[in-house]
C-alpha cells in the first residue's frame, strides 16, 4: 500500500535572472523543518492537470529552512500548477 502525502507547489526555482521551469518548490503538509525535509529526499511526486494528465517528479534537495523541498520533473510544471495540490508518494 502507498501513503501519500499532499503538499502545495509553491514557485519556480529560479535566481534572480533565471527561472527553472523543470525544477518546482514544493511545501509538504506535514513539514515545518529541514530535519522534516529531508526524510522526503528521493520520493516520487504527482500533479494532475485539469486534464487528467499525470505528470510525475522526483524531490531531490531541501530548500530553506521551513521545511520545503524541491522537485524535478522531466518537462517542467505549467504556469496553472502554481498554488495547486501536489501529491507526495511513499
């Protein structure tokens, strides 16, 4: 059986004169710390299109200090998914 966990997809990863459309920053419900964070490196994540599509991800690094993660995705996350639900697989 596969737990899943929902999380709110934030923003772009970007600097100040780039944005990475294929790389998301993600907010986990249940994290609120680094330590927190962590423990998701390497699980799998989802985002439905109003579609119906799937598009899937992997978490590959901590970002900041509050718990949020960043996810990388094969073809980057539309405009739309900004504020969207996201699903965090374990």
């Amino acid at each position: 059986m596969v737990k899943v966990m929902k999380g709110k997809v934030m923003n772009y990863r970007g600097g100040v004169n780039t944005q990475r459309a294929n790389q998301m920053i993600i907010s986990p419900e249940k994290s609120s710390s680094k330590e927190e964070a962590a423990k998701l490196l390497g699980k799998k994540v989802e985002w439905k299109t109003p579609s119906g599509k799937i598009l899937v991800g992997k978490i590959s690094r901590v970002h900041g200090r509050k718990g949020q993660v960043v996810a990388r995705f094969n073809k980057g996350l539309p405009g739309q998914s900004l504020g969207t639900e996201i699903e965090i697989k374990e």
